[in-house]
C-alpha cells in the first residue's frame, strides 16, 4: 500500500433528537337513556287538561293573549312558560292548576281527530337506547380494525421500541420515481438497512448493517462487533426507529465479516447481486449510517478493481480484495451495503482511506477512496459463518519473508519454530522450496506479500490456481489446489 492507508469506518454515534410521540385521545361514547335508578330523561306527565273538550267553556274565558314580539310575554302567572308540548298551533294557555287555569270540564272519551296521544313508552327508549350502544360497539370495533390495518398508530411506542412494531416500509419514492433512479432505489432498499449500536467494556460504537434474509440475519463488519464478542450488548436499529436485540452468529477477522442475528422474520432482505459483472466505471449507491446518521445514502461509480487492502493490524487485519468507490463513505457506514442500479448488493463498505497525519476524533473523514468487500466473497463466507460459525480461508501453505524488497515475494526461510514451507501444504506438494520468489498468481504480478494474500483468498477453498516461481535465476509455473483453513 502507499502512504494512504486504509482505515475502517466504524464510529461513534451522534445524538440525535426525537420527537416525543403525542397521546391521541379517541373521546368516549355518550350514554343513551337512563341508567337504573336515575331520573328518565323526560319529566312525568302530569294529567292532560281537557282543552280539546272545554272549547265552548274556553270561549266564555278572557280571550288568550297573541304570541307577543317579547319574552317576558310569554311567561304566565306563577312563573310558568305556556307552551304546546305536542306541537299544537292553539294560543298560549296557563298549565292546569294555576290561578289562571280555566276550570276542567269531564273529559271525553276520545280526542278530537287529528290531536295527538301519548308519546313513546319506556320499551321504545330501551330499544332505542340499546340500538345507539350496538352501533357505537359496531363502530369502534371498525376503527380498531382499521387501526391495525393502517398502522396508524406506529408511533406509539409503549412498550419503549425494543422487539417491537412493524417492519419498516419503502419511502414515498419507491412508487414516485422512475424505477431504477437513485431515489427509487434508496426509497426500496433503505427498509432493510440498519444502524448497529454496540456497548462493550472495549468500548461503544456504531456501525451499520443490512438484511441478508427473512430469518432475521444482519450482515456487517467484524470490525463494528468484535468488542462486543467477549461480552456486551449489541442492537439493532430498523429504519423506523425501532429496536432489537442481536446475538452474533459467527465473525471473521479476516475476511472483516460477521453475521448477526435478530428475533424477527418479517423483515425484507435485500438481494444480492455478482461482484464479477462489475466493470470500472459503473454507477454504485453506498446505504448505511455514517457518523451515527442513520439512512444515509450516497452515490459514485466504481473507481477500482481487486485492489489489495488489508486493514486493521495484528491479530485484526484483514485481507480484501476490495471493489474501489468513490461514493461518500464515513466512519460508521462499515457493514453497510454498496448497491448497483438494480438496487443488489455487490459489496459490504468496509474501509476508507485517509491521508497520512490527518484524522478527525482519530478516524479519517471521506476523501473520495473508499473499500468494499466484494458480493462474491461475503456469499461464500456469510454462508459458511451461518452453517458453523466460522470461515474457511484458503492458504498454500508458505511463510513470506517481509524484509524482501526485490522482485516479486519472497518464500522465507525455516526457522526453529515454523517450517516456511508447510509439510503436506500445497506449495510443498507442488515443489516450492524456501527461499523461492512467486512472481505472477493466476497470471497476474505480484509485488507485495498482502497483494499476493488477498489475491490466494479471493479464491474459494478447493480452487486450483497456478503461480509462477523463480529458483536460482529460472522461471517456472506450477499448480495447486488451495487448501482450507479456520483461524
């Protein structure tokens, strides 16, 4: 590598605020009729004068007053309003009773045609009042259903977010925008994009993931989780906010993959597309949550291929043989997906590349030269760490010599401890002896000793490749088939 190193991209959350969700009040249904032992809700009757009778006696009365402009003409002695309680078009007259009550006269057996009887009974009131009560149950059995349906009240998070409420759901572009535009992909993909909050002793930090099938499994970096390995908490945050727990599943240093897995199976994976038909130049979009900012997305092409990158150091170096972008990539975007313009997933954004001396918190910000894991490789190795919990790498069985600065690399020598060429391995059932220099794999030059380490494991186990060796000054190529092994 050149002065620009790769670096990862994992970083620390950013506080963000959040609107605190509004209680909705549904109102209550208003009682009908009169509960036992109240008042009905009309007063009693009390016995109806005879005035339909008494028109020959009411005649030998004063005159009633016409309906007057004012109020106060309307009340009578004794502080009663006349009124005609079943809406009969004769003058105002007092109640019966009241000092300017006319004598009653002996009532007829009928009324007259056309004057209203009593009016409803207590049977028509229960009917009318359990009728309003099985509409008003009908109804909000309705507006509960169609609750449900709608998800209206998602926002209601009672239960505080953890392992709770629906799937996140494509954005308004998913159905707006041309299919295969960048909002149109975005819109569709970033459902199944998540941010990962990590808390460990080691210390806490966030990454991101994305939905690799319907069996709640996440793929990320093993970089975004290792610190929680041995002991911490690992979450996942949908789209939507809402959270789950996550246990991991199986991780790789050296592949810098890891798969999760959340108790969840209806969210929606996103496919994933072959790193081999990518060509230098083709549009990408790079989904995830750079600097804690969740579902964000950028865009760019694809700058390089096979490029050697072996992030990390020691124990936690990984070798990548890594598609280049230059869509914005930022610490926290490591375990997101790069997508092509089909909206598949071709790479896993894992690193970045920093100018030497600069850095931002200790982490480089996005300068243009990103890293991704190839779709090929995170097939191959996702599938083994769900099936076993670990990854298979494919070795040939040397020891490279790194003070080497010739021509090619160099196979070292043997020391007391290691045999630099491995009994049994590959390279010694080939004929490769220590002290040989490979200078071509599969066809290609080779310069450096992690070129030549990315180059052997982007090859699946059982693959038979050819290298090209010189010994004492003569060239020659040999084959072998690559042996598997476990760290």
């Amino acid at each position: 590598m050149t002065e620009d190193s790769p670096h990862r991209t994992d970083g620390e959350s950013a506080e963000v605020d959040t609107q605190q969700t509004t209680e909705v009040d549904l109102g209550r249904t208003q009682e009908i009729g009169p509960a036992p032992g109240q008042q009905p809700l009309l007063p009693p009757r009390e016995p109806e004068p005879t005035w339909w009778a008494d028109a020959t006696a009411a005649q030998s009365q004063p005159s009633s007053p016409s309906r007057p402009n004012g109020p106060q003409d309307w009340r009578q002695p004794g502080g009663h309003t006349a009124y005609d309680p079943y809406g009969a078009t004769a003058s105002p007259r007092p109640y019966a009773g009241s000092p300017a009550a006319a004598p009653a006269s002996p009532a007829p057996s009928s009324p007259p045609a056309g004057v209203g009887g009593r009016g409803p009974g207590w049977l028509a009131v229960f009917l009318i009042a359990g009728l309003a009560a099985l509409l008003a149950g009908l109804g909000g059995g309705l507006l509960g259903g169609w609750i449900g349906s709608t998800d209206r009240f998602d926002g209601l998070d009672i239960g505080g977010g953890s392992d709770n409420g629906s799937a996140p759901r494509p954005g308004a572009a998913a159905t707006t925008r041309p299919e295969g535009s960048v909002a149109n992909i975005a819109a569709n993909a970033t459902p199944s994009v998540v941010t990962i909050r990590v808390e460990a002793t080691g210390g806490d930090g966030t990454g991101s993931g994305w939905v690799l099938d319907g069996k709640g499994h996440i793929v990320t970096n093993n970089h975004v989780v290792s610190a929680a390995a041995d002991g911490g908490e690992i979450t996942v945050v949908l789209a939507n906010g809402k959270q789950s727990k996550a246990t991991i599943v199986g991780r790789d240093v050296s592949y810098d993959l890891a798969v999760l897995k959340v108790e969840r199976t209806d969210l929606k994976a996103l496919p994933l597309g072959d790193s081999a038909d990518v060509v230098v130049g083709d549009p990408v979009i790079a989904v995830g949550a750079p600097l804690g900012l969740d579902s964000t997305v950028t865009t760019g092409i694809v700058s390089a291929l096979n490029r050697p990158v072996t992030p990390g150091q020691a124990d936690d170096q990984s070798f990548i043989n890594a598609i280049q972008t230059d869509a914005a990539i930022n610490p926290g975007n490591s375990g997101g997906p790069l997508l092509d313009m089909q909206g598949r997933v071709i790479g896993v954004n894992t690193a970045i590349a920093r100018v030497a001396g600069s850095s931002l918190g200790g982490q480089s910000g996005n300068i243009g030269v990103g890293f991704a894991i190839p779709s090929a490789q995170v097939k191959i190795t996702v599938d083994q760490l769900i099936r076993t919990g670990k990854a298979e790498h494919p070795v040939i069985g040397v020891v490279l010599d790194r003070s080497y600065q010739g021509e090619g690399v160099k196979i070292g020598e043997d020391s007391s401890q290691t045999p630099a060429v491995t009994p049994g391995g590959p390279a010694d059932k080939a004929g490769l002896e220590p002290g040989d220099v490979i200078t071509a794999f599969e066809g290609k030059p080779v310069s450096d000793p992690d070129a030549l380490v990315v180059a052997i494991r982007s090859k699946p186990v059982g693959s038979t490749v050819s290298l090209t060796v010189v010994r004492d000054g003569k060239s020659r190529d040999v084959k072998m088939v690559l042996q598997g092994r476990s760290d």
